[in-house]
C-alpha cells in the first residue's frame, strides 16, 4: 500500500513539475516536457501497479497453501 500511495505522490509531483518548468523555462517546448513526464509517471505507477497485484497474488497462494 506504500507502494501505491508513493507511486500517487510521484504522479503529483509530476503534475506540479509540468506548471515550474513551464515558468522557470519558458523557452523550452512544454509539449515535449508534458510527454516525457507522462511517460515516466505512467511508467512509475505501471510498475507500482503491477508490484501490488503480483504482492497479493503471493499472499493469496500463501495463504491457500498454509490451509491445506
């Protein structure tokens, strides 16, 4: 669950990233800058994602083998 709430923040953080660049380096190609933090966001909360499910899928196959 850490995981996912650190996954949460980093998107976020991304989120604000896009506004400060924006700002600090108007010159630069905010479409270019907006993709590539997407990208990465997607990316980071994919894998958190993914991390989780394969987590609880362990715990459930644990669980199952120490019933029986």
């Amino acid at each position: 669950m850490i995981d996912l709430l650190l996954t949460i923040s980093f998107s976020v953080f991304g989120m604000l990233l896009i506004f400060g660049l924006g700002f600090v380096f108007p010159t630069i190609n905010p479409y270019v800058v907006i993709k590539w933090i997407i990208i990465v966001s997607g990316a980071v909360f994919a894998y958190a994602v993914l991390a989780y499910l394969i987590g609880m899928l362990t715990l459930v196959k644990k669980d199952k083998k120490a019933k029986k």
